[in-house]
C-alpha cells in the first residue's frame, strides 16, 4: 500500500512521517525502514527503524531509487513498513515520471509492505497519476 503525504515546504510532513515511523517501530510485526536524503532524521527516529541515506549509497534519479527499493524488498522479506521522507530531493521534480515511479513502487510492494512518501509540493501542483495515493 502506497500512501503520499504531500504539501508545501514547512507544513509539517516531516514531523508527521517522524510521528508515523516511531509509531510504526513500537508496533509494527516486521521491520521499519526510513530512507531520506542525508542525515538530518538521525536523531530524530527511533534506534528500531534502519535509516538509510541515499547520498552514502550515491541514489539519486528515479531508475536508481526504484533500483534501491527493489534490491531493499529482494534482500529482506521481513520490511513490513517504508518511510520516504523529501522524494523529490532523491528523484527530481519530474511530476509526470514520479508518478510512473509510485505505480511501480505500489505493483512492487502490493500490500504486502506500507510505504509512505513525503513529496513537497501542493496537492493541486500534483497530476492525477500522483493524487490516487494521497
């Protein structure tokens, strides 16, 4: 299942997707991954999520983090739960090749796995292939 949590720069998405992986870490029957661009939530997140940076694995475009997701899904079948934190810092802010990217990312993980993805842009910026999952 593939939830976007969207909005403008400041709104807050951050400290929600923080509140949902800590969250997550004290109920969640598998594990909890948080993938960000740097390391800014370091501190942030509970010692029970694994934090991953893009930048240290050199992820960036959306071939590649698709590429990140898929090796993360194939190596480790206990993932219960996936949290994205600024997407487009990752990927780029081609709304059109994101929103291909999230069908893939949902085909992927099916329901087996929950991922939530904060994109900062306003809903009403966002195409209809984006929307369907806020």
């Amino acid at each position: 299942m593939l939830k976007i949590i969207a909005g403008k720069k400041g709104s807050g998405k951050t400290k929600q997707l923080i509140s949902m992986v800590n969250s997550a870490v004290e109920v969640s029957n598998g594990k909890v991954v948080c993938i960000e661009k740097g390391t800014k939530l370091t501190y942030d997140i509970n010692h029970g999520a694994r934090l991953l940076d893009t930048e240290s694995f050199h992820v960036s475009g959306y071939d590649a983090f698709y590429g990140f997701l898929a090796g993360i899904e194939a190596s480790d079948y206990d993932v219960k739960e996936i949290f994205i934190d600024s997407i487009l810092k990752i990927t780029g802010d081609n709304f059109d090749e994101i929103g291909k990217m999230f069908s893939k990312i949902d085909a992927l993980f099916g329901s087996d796995v929950s991922v939530v993805i904060t994109v900062s842009a306003d809903e009403s910026e966002l195409p209809e292939s984006v929307k369907k999952y806020i």
